[in-house]
C-alpha cells in the first residue's frame, strides 16, 4: 500500500514542479558516473571487440549495483532511522526519475518560440531535446521534431519509470533509469560504441519492451477519450506502423501519437551532418501546425494519468475489495 501512495506523491511532484535546472538530479549524477566508468573500462580492457562487449558488460553491471543496491541501501537505513525520513526520500528520489513536467515545458519552449516568429530561437530550442540537426529544418521540422520527442519519450520518460517504480519501488525505478541514461550514451551503432555500447542498448531493449506496447495502448485510450484526437487513427497507426523503427521500443508511441493527431511523423533527418533515411510513420492527412506541440502535451499527461490508474487504482482496488 505505501508504495501506491510514493508513486502518486512522486507523480504529484513531477508534475508541479517539474525540473528545475538549480537542484541537484539523479541523473546527472548517473551521467558524470557512465562518463567516469567508460574512461576507465576502456583502460581496463583491451580494444578488441569481445575486450569492449565485456567493458560494456561491466558498465551495466557497475551501474545496476551502484544505483539499484545504492539506493536499496539509502532507503533501508533512512528507514532505520525513521519512517518519515524513508517516505520523504523515497517520493523525492522517484519524483526525480519521471520527466512529464520537464517534456511539457521543453516541447513549450518550442511552441513560444514558433509562435513569436523566431525560426532560429525555435531550432535552438528544439535541438535541446532532439538528437537530430536542428539547424536545417523549417518551421513545419522543428515541430515535428518537438512532437515526435514528446511522442517517444513518454514512454521512456514516463510511463517506463512509473512501471518499475510501481512494480519494485525506488530500486527498481533507480536499475531502469540507469540502463535507460547509459543507453542515452553508449548505445549507439557507430565506431566508438558498436561493441562497447551493445549491452547497455540490448538491456535498456529488454526494459523498454514492455513500457512501450503498455505506452502505446494508453495513448490509443487517451486518444479515444479526450476530445479533439482520433482514438480509432491511433490503435489502426500503432498497429501499422509500430515497427517501423530500428530500435523494437521507439516507434510504439510515436505511431500512436502520429495517428491520434492524423500527422506524418519521422521520416529522414540529418544527423551529424549525415541525411539518414528513415521511414514515415503515419499518415499524412492535414499540414502540421505549432498547436499539434500543445497537442502531444496534453495526451502525454493524459496517457500519464490513464497509467497512474493503472498501476495504483487497480491494485488499491483488489486490495479494498478481495
């Protein structure tokens, strides 16, 4: 029952207060520690293929008992300690996994800067939360870009974190993260990261797979509930189009925003400097405008809110009623 009631305290947090760029974060810390372990990883092993997979291995495991065990430890002596103490760093820690407040003003960022007719302002904004080049894209670009962000990341920014919060607590919550940052870093199909970076992208597949489908499915539901979207467009584009993704996780969201909102999605974008082809996803039925960011926030929060019941309604349901 206690960890229903540091969930929706953490999800309250969240969205209140969002995250504010003077307070100290979770992960940043797992940034600057994947940074630390990398250099020292590559010194420790040697630069073949099976010497980096094992390097890479290594930086999982490290960082799964740093900030899994770390974390089980903080809490089993603040509870010692104190009840309230435990409580009290339980929802403010897991507060700090979720990312629906912070998607919604980054992606608001983006809108206030189209609307004010400053194309260059709006790139800049855009590339803040994009892994694309944001220099070349026009007006219609960047607010695809900004859609398509909030699209994919409320499953890994959202809905993921509050899955394994829901179903192990802080730990859990902590593990998740930390293989979802160390893929944000090292699990790239390139030069450096081919080898190094394989555990970390398989591993944070395996976390994801089923966040993303669960994702897509409350999309489609929010979809069919608020008024303005398109539920049956977007559980017919999540079915089409959800595997139209290098990755087996992104696409689910995106397909299922793309045809809540009846929007073309995706496609090819340049990244560093290089054009990489990707396919659409959606369909391309009405022009793309500013409002559609708007848009995307509201069935991001939403879909959050439809997960919340979920992972608490439900089980405080079963438990008020054997």
């Amino acid at each position: 029952m206690s960890r229903l009631w540091v969930l929706l305290a953490a999800a309250a947090l969240d969205w209140l207060l969002g995250d504010p760029a003077w307070m100290p974060h979770p992960i940043r810390l797992m940034g600057w520690t994947i940074s630390r372990l990398e250099a020292g990883l590559r010194r420790l092993f040697p630069r073949t293929p099976g010497g980096e997979l094992l390097a890479g291995g290594g930086l999982v495991l490290t960082m799964v008992l740093l900030f899994g065990g770390g974390s089980l430890l903080l809490l089993a002596a603040l509870y010692a300690l104190s009840p309230a103490a435990g409580t009290a760093a339980e929802v403010w820690l897991s507060y700090q996994l979720l990312a629906a407040r912070c998607l919604r003003d980054e992606s608001m960022a983006v809108y206030r800067a189209l609307t004010g007719r400053s194309l260059m302002d709006a790139q800049r904004a855009v590339g803040r939360i994009v892994g694309r080049d944001t220099q070349c894209l026009d007006r219609d670009g960047v607010t695809r870009a900004a859609v398509e962000t909030v699209a994919e990341n409320t499953s890994d920014g959202v809905i993921a974190p509050l899955f394994w919060l829901a179903l192990g607590g802080l730990p859990l919550g902590m593990v998740y993260k930390a293989v979802n940052t160390m893929d944000s870093m090292v699990g790239y199909r390139n030069k450096r990261y081919l080898f190094f970076g394989r555990a970390a992208a398989r591993t944070d597949d395996a976390a994801n797979y089923l966040p993303a489908r669960l994702s897509a499915l409350l999309m489609c539901l929010a979809a069919a509930l608020l008024p303005g979207f398109r539920g049956r467009d977007a559980l017919r584009i999540w079915r089409r189009d959800r595997r139209k993704h290098k990755s087996p996780n992104s696409a689910h969201t995106e397909a299922a925003c793309a045809g809540a909102l009846q929007l073309q999605l995706a496609g090819p974008n340049y990244y560093f400097g290089q054009l990489v082809d990707k396919p659409t996803i959606g369909d391309d039925q009405r022009p793309v405008e500013a409002l559609d960011i708007l848009r995307a926030g509201r069935i991001l929060y939403a879909t959050a809110f439809f997960a919340l019941l979920l992972f608490c309604g439900v089980p405080l349901l079963i438990l008020l009623f054997p």
